[in-house]
C-alpha cells in the first residue's frame, strides 16, 4: 500500500491537544503508519516507539487479530444503541474483563476515555454511598501530583496544577493526600522504602472533615503523567486499611498501570490491593479505538439493583457506552495479550529495563531516576529560570535520532510497548544518553 508522506499545507484550522500548537505548526513530526515497535514518519523515517503511543498501545502496532477484528465489526453491527439495547461483543468483553481484574471486582461499565471513566467512578462513588444510607458523604479526596484526566472531576481530584488554575473553581468538597515524592528515595529502583507514613496523612483528613463526609479516595497506584512517582512499599496496603477503617471507598485509576504495564494484569494484583473501583481505558483496545471501563466490586454494583425492575438504576451512561467496534477491539486485544503471554513478558524483560534505564545515572543534568515494570524515568535539572526546556529539547533531540519518548516538566517518561525486545530497550537507552551529553 503506498503511505501518504505527505504533510498538510494547511495546519491552521486543527487546534491540537497537550501541544505547544505554533513551535509544531512550524517544524511539523507527522506519523504516518506503524508497525510493532516502530512509527514511520512523513519523511520516511523510523522511529523507535518508547512510550507506546501514550501509554496504551501495550501489544505494539498494527497487530493483526486487533486490525481483523475491527475492519469485520465494522462490516457486520457497525453501532447499536447503547440505552437499553445491547450487543453480544459488550457483555463478553465486561466477562473478560472481569476474569483479568482481581477477585471481588465483578462488574465493568463502559465509558470512552480515561476521563470519562474517572468521572464515572466518582459519580457511582457518591450515588453508592446514598443509596447505601450515607447520603453525607459526597467529599472525595485526591492526590497531589495525581492525574485523573482532564475533566471537571478528575481536575478537581487531580493534584496538576496546570490542569486546574485556568478553569475557575472545580467541584466543591475535594482534599488531596501529599505526594509520596520524596527526597530519601532517589535513585531507587522499584518500590522505594521511605514514605509508606504518607498514607496517615487519610487519618488527619478524615479526623479534620469527619469520615461521615467522605465517599471515596482515588489514587493512581504508579502516578504517570506527573512524572512516575512509584509508591513506597506498604504504602497503598495502608490506604486499604485506612479507608476500609472508614466506610470510604478505594478507587485505583489504572489508565496507565492497568493491561500488564507493571508485569501484571492491574497494579492491584501487583501489589496485592484490591481496591472497591477500577478506572482504565487506554491499553483496554491498545490505544486503537477509544474505549475506557469502570470495573466495580458487586457490593457496589448490588447496592443499585433495587427499585421497581423497569426503572433504570444509574442515571448516566455515554452514546459510545461499549461500541461494538470497540468491544470488538477490546476482545481481539486480550486475546493478543493472553496468547503472547504479554503481561509475563514485560514482567520477565524488567529487570533488564531497570538496568538500562538506571544506567543513565552519571550522565549530564540527571538527577533522579525511577523505574517500575515497563516503566522508566530520567529527571533532568532544569535549566534555571526556563522551566520543561531541557527535557522538550531532549524530546525533540530524540525525536530526530529516531526514538519516541515523552516528557512532563524536565522529567523523561517511557513506556514501550510489552513487546520490546532487548536490542530495542539498547537503542532507546543508548540514544538517550548521546541526546543527554549534547543538552546545553
Ligand atoms: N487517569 C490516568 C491515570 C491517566 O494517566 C487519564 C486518567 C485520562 O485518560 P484519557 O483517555 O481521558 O486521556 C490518564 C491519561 C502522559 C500522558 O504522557 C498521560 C495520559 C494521557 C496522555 C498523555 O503522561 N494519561
């Protein structure tokens, strides 16, 4: 097939996201195809994909069950409405998904997006805690430097302080716990050992606002996109306890951890937590086509089937609620991960990957450097008074050498795909550290 290596005359009218619009206008990295762990370029060039799309694409690109499974959807139930009708792929897909999620997690709820699935969980969060006779506890308590997508409920929840200055006053009744970023744990690779106390910091929130006004906490259990913040060890076991203590209720956002990114399906199982909600989306169709899920405990999902039988029991629900082509992609993509083996694989490859991101350490302007699973990240001291310059330098410096990496502030994130191999993990890492050496 002959690609379009093509670039558009005419960037004006498309007003892109998460994007410095008018430095891409003028020197424009246009992605045409791609193909296992690599993208091609408009100008014809290969490029490494270090971060699997943006975090999702776990099984690589263009694989062929995902490709099949779509283009035959799309031919045979193109769209069935998703209010009180349904179709076959949905509920087999909630069944697989609920099969992949930990014990006592029964029910998934079909939203589009990482966003949309946040939102969800803190709505059901709230509506659980009135239909259970709690009907006062509608707070709901986030993180710093958590990310919950971009929503007025996941910004609120959220701990980036970009994401909510410009946007007014959030949702009222919000509190955030403290990062557990701290200075004893740098340079530790995996779970650091300082910091599992921050999780007391729920008894003081709880103690100032009483726990008879609190729904829910929702953490990220690996904190992405504010630059992998691991969680010291003990520290989520002692969130479990805390809310459990409480009546408050545990929601892991598992955008990015969730679909074997840190060795297993969820970082629940990873780290032997077991939360009362689960948000993904992302690597739920490998990136392919938009979908995101909620998946609850039966406790919570029960405490709504009650009332009349013809009345609906949750108000909410999105036109694109389980899409047939995207419960399609989602069946064909769990089928890729379980017949590749893909969540043991990353877990086998990581203690590789935790080597060669660590060897970074001692190359020019890092200052920290933090891995976990298919997870890696260099921090980079910024330059004084011109903050995120150094890393986006790094980014577009690595860009040209043909490796795809991202960044948040000046700190480097990667998350290949599950199906890298070692050869590819040497070419990353050591195109990273000759991009590291010619940094002003
Ligand atoms: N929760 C978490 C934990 C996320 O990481 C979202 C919710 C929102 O998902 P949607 O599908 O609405 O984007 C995310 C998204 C990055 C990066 O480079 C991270 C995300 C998205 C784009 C870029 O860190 N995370």
């Amino acid at each position: 097939m002959a690609l379009d290596r093509t670039t558009p005359n005419d960037l004006r009218a498309f007003w892109m996201p998460f994007t410095a619009n008018r430095q891409f206008k003028q020197a424009p990295r246009m992605m045409v195809a791609a193909e296992g762990m690599f993208y091609t370029t408009s100008d014809g060039r290969q490029v490494l994909d270090g971060t699997a799309g943006l975090w999702c694409c776990n099984a690589g690109h263009a694989r062929p069950k995902i490709v099949e499974a779509i283009q035959k959807q799309a031919a045979e139930l193109d769209y069935a409405p998703a209010f009180q009708m349904g179709h076959p792929k949905a509920f087999e897909l909630a069944n697989r998904l609920v099969d992949l999620a930990p014990e006592g997690i029964d029910h998934a709820f079909f939203v589009n997006s990482g966003s949309e699935a946040v939102e969800t969980a803190l709505k059901i969060a709230i509506a659980y805690q009135r239909a259970t006779g709690n009907a006062s506890r509608t707070r709901l308590i986030g993180r710093e430097r958590g990310y919950h997508g971009v929503n007025f409920g996941g910004i609120s929840v959220g701990g980036i302080v970009n994401n909510r200055r410009h946007f007014g006053a959030m949702l009222a009744g919000v509190d955030h716990l403290p990062h557990t970023h701290i200075p004893q744990n740098q340079w530790t690779k995996g779970q650091p050992e300082h910091g599992a106390n921050l999780a007391d910091e729920l008894e003081r929130i709880v103690a100032l606002h009483g726990p008879d006004t609190i729904a829910a906490v929702i953490v990220e259990p690996v904190a992405g996109s504010t630059g992998v913040l691991i969680p010291p060890k003990g520290y989520l076991q002692r969130l479990r306890e805390i809310t459990r203590k409480h009546g408050i209720l545990l929601i892991f956002d598992e955008v990015i951890t969730g679909f074997g990114r840190l060795g297993s399906a969820f970082g629940a199982q990873h780290f032997d937590v077991t939360p009362d909600m689960i948000t993904c989306a992302k690597g739920l169709t490998n990136g392919v086509i938009p979908m995101g899920a909620v998946l609850t405990s039966a406790e919570i999902h029960d405490a709504f089937m009650t009332g009349p039988e013809h009345m609906i029991e949750l108000f909410h629900g999105y036109t694109y609620s389980g899409n047939p082509i995207a419960s399609a992609a989602g069946l064909a993509t769990l089928e890729t991960y379980r017949e590749e083996a893909l969540f043991e694989r990353c877990a086998e490859i990581a203690p590789y990957w935790e080597e060669a991101v660590h060897s970074l350490k001692g190359h020019r302007h890092v200052i920290d450097i933090r891995n976990m699973g298919l997870i890696g990240a260099i921090e980079l001291e910024p330059i004084p008074g011109a903050p995120t310059q150094r890393a986006f330098s790094a980014f577009l410096k690595a860009y040209e050498k043909g490796v795809l990496i991202r960044t948040t502030g000046d700190i480097i994130a990667m998350s290949p795909p599950l199906i890298i191999e070692k050869a590819h993990i040497d070419q990353l890492i050591g195109t990273l550290a000759d991009v590291l050496e010619s940094l002003d």
